[in-house]
C-alpha cells in the first residue's frame, strides 16, 4: 500500500481535503477520531477499553490509539496498490518512529507526506468565523459583526440554529496551535530530512488546494 501523511494545525483543511481524496478517487482515508469511534462501536475488548478511556474524559494514549489503527488495516486488508490517507496520525516525533514500525507489518512505509501550511494569525482568522449549524452540523463562514441569531444556515436553511463549538473557541484554538508548535511541526523538519515531504499553502480555497495536492500524486 501507498502511504501518504497529512500535517498542518488545526483548521487548515486536513481532513477536508482526505475528504475530497477518498470521494472522488476512492483512496482510503483514515482518521485518529474515527478509528477511535470504530472500534468503540464494535464493542471489541480494545473498544470497551477506550471507551472507558474517552468516557472518563482523559486522552486516548499512544497505546491504544495504535492498537485501533492496527486493527482497522488489519479489518481494511489493504491491497499493495491501494492508497491509505492518515488524517490527525503521526502527532509528534514519538508516534512518527512507533508508526514506522506499524506500518512496516503490512511491507509498507511512508511514500510521501504534504504538510498544509498556513498563517496562524490568518487561521485564526478564519476560526473566528467558523460556525457550526445545531440542526443540520453544517459548517458555515459568517463574516464577523453579522446578527448569528438572525443568520439562516446555508444547508438546511434554518434560522437561529448557529452556534460556536468550544474546540472553536478563540483561547481554544490558541491553545490548540500552541500544542500543534510544539508537538507536531516538528514533524516537518523530520519527513523533509526524509525527501519524501510536500508543504502546501493550505489558506487558498479548498478545491485549489486539492488540485494541487492531485497534481503532487500525479508526479509520485
């Protein structure tokens, strides 16, 4: 299998753009959260154990988060022609080196990893419009100075069903790039010393970004 790695903070598209990937190429796209649900919903001895983790409010640790992962390659039996899209995995150095070691079980390795870069002052920018629909979970941009009570959500068109997740708050999402600095960008420097890295400009509008990120396949 192909292996490919997407980095960037929080907000930057990631998981929009493995989206976009997995629909109209029919890649496969894996993510920390949803491996996390899977497993929880399977109600498999790995499962009930972190559940209990999630449900007692303390992070998934770097244990169990690989011990899902390697369950989900192991259900999803990847052909070698297929292309895995790793969303919100590797985090930091630790889990880079511990994911080497996984994937290397299924004859695999890191082909490439593109990193969306953006301005943070920017992002945050774009955070602070950021609002999420109650009704229908709909993520709509609503420029800032507008009456939210008063705005009709542009997919299912109800009025006064806007609201702001916490994760989406500006001290929030601070915190959350603070953590990303830290922890994860040093990834960057570690995949570039690999000559197998990609840095994007993850601020354009998503279907540019997508262009660019099918043009980099093409060339692999």
């Amino acid at each position: 299998m192909k292996v490919i790695i997407f980095l960037g903070p929080p907000g930057v598209g990631k998981g929009t753009q493995c989206s976009l990937l997995s629909a109209r190429l029919g890649v496969k796209h894996i993510s920390t959260g949803a491996i996390i649900r899977q497993e929880i919903a399977s109600e498999s001895a790995l499962g009930l154990k972190v559940k209990s983790i999630v449900e007692s409010g303390h992070l998934v640790d770097d244990k169990s988060i690989f011990e899902c992962l390697e369950s989900t390659l192991n259900v999803m039996k990847p052909k070698q022609n297929d292309i895995i899209l790793l969303d919100g995995i590797p985090r930091n150095l630790s889990q880079a080196k511990e994911f080497d070691v996984l994937i290397s079980k299924f004859s695999s390795k890191v082909d490439l990893v593109l990193s969306l870069s953006a301005d943070l002052d920017k992002l945050l920018e774009r955070f602070e419009k950021r609002w999420t629909c109650s009704s229908c979970g709909k993520i709509d941009s609503i420029p800032t100075g507008t009456d939210v009570a008063n705005y009709v959500c542009s997919s299912c068109e109800k009025m006064g069903t806007m609201f702001r997740r916490k994760d989406d708050e500006p001290e929030t999402v601070k915190r959350r790039f603070t953590v990303y600095q830290k922890e994860t960008e040093p990834l960057v420097s570690y995949y570039a010393d690999r000559n197998n890295l990609s840095i994007i400009d993850g601020l354009r509008q998503p279907e540019i970004v997508y262009a660019e990120i099918v043009s980099i396949l093409l060339r692999k």
